[in-house]
C-alpha cells in the first residue's frame, strides 16, 4: 500500500462570523492572526469522519483524490477527469477544503458509493459507461502510463491501479473490493483490492461494481497508520550506521579543531605578547604577519549589508522553523493527518517572523544600516517570495497540465494575506525590538576610517576556494540522510523518523560551526578581513552538493519523466537547498562570530 501525510480537515465557517466582528481597521491584522491560527491548528471539528467515531448503519464517506502515473508523483489529475463515473448517491455534507490541502494538490470529490458502518454490501452496479473512442483512448493513456489512483475512507489512504497491460492488450479492473476493519466505533484499517480484468474496446459497456466487507480488529485506533509505515526501509543498518558514522565525526571534529585552534592560540598570543615588549626597531624588523594585524578591519561592515542582514534574519527564522516543526512531529504524528505538516509548517513560519526582524534588523543597526524600512521589508519577503515565484512558475504549468496541482486562485489570495498582514507586522515588531535591544556596536576593536590593503596570498587561500570547500564535510554528515528524505517525498513512503532528523539536524549545525571557524581563521590569518561574507558562503555552500546530489537522485534513484514532474522536482529542489544554504549559511556565520569577538577580546590593542 503507498500513501502520503495529508493533514486533517478543517471547518472554517466560523471566519465570516469572526470577519463581521471586526470593523476597524486597526483590528484588520489581528484577525488574520486569529483567522490562520484557527485555520492551520484546529482538527477534528465536526462529526463522523471528523471525531472517527461512528454509530452502526451510520454513513461512511468514500473520497475520490486523484489519479496519476505512478512513477510521477506529483503530476495528479482529479479522479474523474478519466471517464469514471460517480455512484448513485448524492446527498452528502459540504466538504471543507483547507489552505494546505488546496497547496498539495488535494482534490476530494464525493464517490456517490453507498457505504454505512458495520454493513456488508455484495456485489453492486455503480454504474455503465460506454466506450467510445475519446473514452478508450483517456483509459488506454492510464494503463500505459501505470496510472494509479488514490481514495480516502475516514482519512485512511486506499490506493489502487487502473489497469493493466498484457500481451500488448489493455485491460481495466472494473470491480472494487473493500475490506474494512473496525475497532468499536472507529474503523482502524481498509484494504482495497481491484479485481475482474476487462478489456478495453471501442464501443464496449463496462460495468463498474463494488463490495464491502466489515470486520472486527483489534488494531488501536492510535497505531492505525503503523501499517503505511516502512520500518524495514527507514530503521535500516545503513540509516544507523550513517548516523553512528555523522556522530563520530562531530567528535573527531570537535576535538580537532579544539587541539588545533587552541594550540595554534596560544603560539599566536605569546608571540603577540612578546611582540608588544619588543621596542620599536625590534618590531619593524620582526615577522608582523597574521590575524591580530587587521584588527582595526575585521569589524568593519559587511559589503552589502542590507542583503546580508535579510539573509542571516530569515537564516534564524528558517532554523527555529526546523527545530519547531521536528519537534511537534515528534510529539503529534504529523504524518497521520493530511496536511498537517505543510499546516504547521505555514503557522510556525508565521509565528516565527519576529525572530526575523530581530535578529536582521539589529545586525542591520550594528553595521551601520540607515535604510532599516528597506532591510525589514527584504527580510520579511525574501524567503516567501522565492517560495512563491518558484510556485507560480510551476503553477503555469500545473494548469497548461490540468493538473489537481494547479494552485486555485483563493490560496493564491489567502497566502498573499498571510504574508502582508501576518508575516509583514511581526517582522517589523521583531525589528524595532532588535533595533532597540541590540543595535548599538559593541565589537571588542575599533575600526579603522580607511581599509587596510588585503595582501596577495596562494590560491588555496581565497575565499573561493575556501566557499567550496566549506561545504564538503557538513554535505558528508548529512547525504545519507538526504536519501530517506528524498524518498520519503518523490517516491510513496512516509517520513516518521523524525527522531533521527533532528539528530542529523544538530550534527550538521555542530559540524558546520566547526568547518566555519578553521576556515574563517585560515582567512584572517592570511590577513583577509572579509570574513563575513566568507563564514556564511562557505556553509552555504552546502546547499551546491545538496543540489547536485538531487540530481544524481533524479536520474538513478527515480523514473520521473515529463514536464512538469521535471520543473516540478528542480524547482523544489532548488527551494529545499536555497532554505538549507541559508540555514548553514547562518548557523556558520552565528559560530564564526563568536569566535572572531572571543579572539580579539583577548588580544591587546594598542
């Protein structure tokens, strides 16, 4: 059985009654708060499929999803957009779809199948359709392209083929088999089993029918989705070895660059010494190379700042983002709601933006900054509009497609409002708090009014260099690891390690801080004071082999073909190691910047 976390559904009638009650527009912004709040964290409201709890001969619903080439898995089309035809019941509740859900291309469409709890059903007509050309031509296309489709039953994933292909032939399974397992008043497991091969002709009546087969079980209702799970895949001896192997060389790290630095530092602040009780003629004749001969430049503002202050604010945000959301995966079980990871994840970006603006917009102050308008609005839109220009890219391709991944234009419209008048407001609260708090300079040296000249120095030793070959280890702690998310997402598994994650999440900062610095102190030895550009590129770095590994994946680990499954794979994929470059990026500056200030706070300055 393959499936994918979708997150629960969510009744949002109560926000037109919440929308009157706000009339001014002073409040306008507050309740967007409220509204997303409750849009991307209430669950469970309702009755039936919304508690799971059901009474005998009460109705149970059958959602049709999608249907699409099973080597594709993100190129979906609604169910019916094949010549399938509904069932003959039609009165149903209204079916509430959320943002998150709407965003992953989820497309619930009543089946019209008569299904109550606890009652069997033989063998029934759903319907006849008769083939012609246009219709045999729309089932042909599936079979050949292994289109599968998937369906929910209280939130439980089925998933079944179309058809299949046999001696040149094409045959479509035309009767539906569904075992249905209960555990009191909750259903805890459902099989579908597609079953009577017909084939497919030009001006044949295919008959569609279906079964149901209630059984009792006693699965608890809270393990229900253990049997979508892949311990086998996931819990694997290489898994556990990678993450022995990333732990190992934290230590060796760690340890090497603790002897190594501190040895090397203390060679360089007795010599230091010996220097300042040295007279004048001995020091003009002595060596004067190395880090403390820039201390009057090493603080000296980053070029670019404004860009640079935006990156390292939304760096900040990004990794609370991480850490948040692995966390209450690890509590909550994201996986086993629809939708629910995406829906957090908007929420705690959201909620997060003060941290943006706090820590960019201080750094800004500190640096000199006098546009501080200009760098909150860079730093507030920076990562939602990268999201949001790779979407709409694609967008353009989901409707030339017809896609179920065409994003409709209400989501469009409710994203936009998230990021004006959520993300927008604790932006700037967080950056007029950091502003205040911390943007007065406090660097240990004073700076120089002119630039001291950076001296010629080996190849090996330029920032170039230095950028790429940053980013090798934090790359090698995490690439195994790689391979387990990247399947999780292109391929039908479900990502519930979340344990794991965190531990390889907290090795890369640990490793990446640890690279940062020995490549930041090779530089200012080398009397380069443009370290902090450097520090951030090199653990940004990261994200080039990240990217490049998605590639490999892509051509030896996948059968992805087409379009719009291509753009739709890079284009994300550039999204994923743009977000993990920042974050790397940010955590290997946030390192390096301690070490710089803990260096040359204990040097004396003349």
């Amino acid at each position: 059985m393959w499936c994918e976390p979708f997150g629960s559904k969510i009744d949002r009638t109560n926000s037109a009654k919440m929308r009157s009650s706000y009339s001014t527009l002073g409040r306008w912004w507050w309740w967007c708060v409220v509204a997303v709040t409750v849009s991307l964290i209430v669950t469970n409201v309702g009755a039936d499929e919304h508690n799971h709890m059901y009474e005998d001969h009460e109705e149970v619903v059958l959602w049709m999803n999608t249907v699409g080439p099973y080597h594709n898995r993100q190129e979906t089309y609604a169910y019916f957009s094949l010549p399938f035809c509904v069932g003959a019941k039609q009165s149903i509740n209204h079916y509430h779809e959320t943002m998150s859900e709407a965003l992953q291309g989820v497309e619930l469409e009543f089946s019209g199948y008569d299904i109550d709890f606890k009652d069997d059903i033989s063998p029934t007509e759903i319907c006849m359709v008769d083939l012609t050309e246009e219709k045999h031509k729309a089932f042909i296309y599936a079979v050949k392209n292994q289109y599968w489709y998937q369906m929910y039953i209280d939130d439980l994933p089925i998933w079944g083929v179309v058809g299949k292909e046999e001696d040149k032939k094409y045959y479509i399974y035309t009767h539906k088999k569904f075992d249905i397992s209960y555990n009191g008043k909750q259903i805890v497991d459902v099989t579908l089993t597609p079953e009577r091969k017909e084939l497919l002709r030009v001006g044949a009546k295919i008959k569609f029918t279906y079964e149901v087969n209630w059984k009792p079980s006693s699965v608890k209702f809270e393990d229900r989705f253990d049997k979508y799970l892949d311990p086998n895949f996931f819990q694997h001896r290489i898994h556990w070895f990678s993450i022995f192997n990333s732990f190992m060389m934290v230590i060796f790290l760690v340890g090497l660059v603790s002897m190594i630095l501190m040895r090397t530092l203390r060679k360089d602040y007795a010599r230091y010494s010996k220097d300042e009780e040295a007279d004048d003629m001995e020091r003009d004749l002595g060596d004067e190379y190395g880090w403390k001969q820039i201390h009057g430049d090493v603080f000296r503002p980053a070029s670019n700042v404004m860009l640079f202050s935006a990156l390292i604010g939304a760096g900040y945000q990004l990794t609370s983002v991480v850490l948040c959301v692995i966390t209450f995966a690890i509590l909550g079980e994201l996986y086993t709601e629809r939708g629910s990871m995406l829906s957090t994840t908007i929420f705690v970006y959201a909620a997060t933006s003060p941290i943006n603006g706090y820590f960019g917009g201080s750094l800004y102050a500190r640096m000199g900054g006098k546009q501080w308008i200009k760098q909150m609005l860079m730093s507030a839109f920076i990562v939602p509009a990268l999201v949001c220009g790779t979407a709409f890219f694609i967008n353009f391709i989901a409707i030339y497609y017809h896609a179920s991944r065409a994003i409709p234009f209400g989501t469009m419209v409710a994203v936009t409002c998230i990021c004006i008048f959520v993300i927008l407001p604790l932006t700037l609260i967080g950056t007029i708090v950091g502003r205040n708090l911390d943007g007065q300079p406090d660097y240990p040296c004073r700076v120089n009014a002119v630039p001291r000249p950076i001296p010629e120095k080996k190849w090996f030793m330029e920032p170039a260099v230095i950028i790429l070959l940053g980013g090798v280890l934090p790359f090698g702690s995490i690439f195994i690891e790689m391979y387990f998310i990247f399947t999780s997402f292109w391929a039908y598994k479900i990502y519930y390690v979340y344990g794991f994650m965190l531990l390889v999440f907290l090795i890369l900062i640990i490793v990446t801080v640890c690279v940062t610095i020995v490549c930041t102190y090779f530089l200012l030895n080398a009397e380069d004071y443009r370290w902090q550009w450097t520090s951030f590129m090199s653990a940004a770095s990261t994200s080039i082999y990240v990217y490049m590994y998605s590639f490999y994946y892509f051509f030896f680990k996948t059968k992805m073909y087409g379009l719009f499954q291509t753009a739709f794979y890079f284009g994300y994929m550039a999204l994923f190691s743009g977000a993990l470059g920042i974050i790397c990026g940010t955590v290997g500056y946030f390192g390096t910047n301690l070490f710089v200030r803990k260096i040359y706070s204990n040097v004396k300055i003349d």
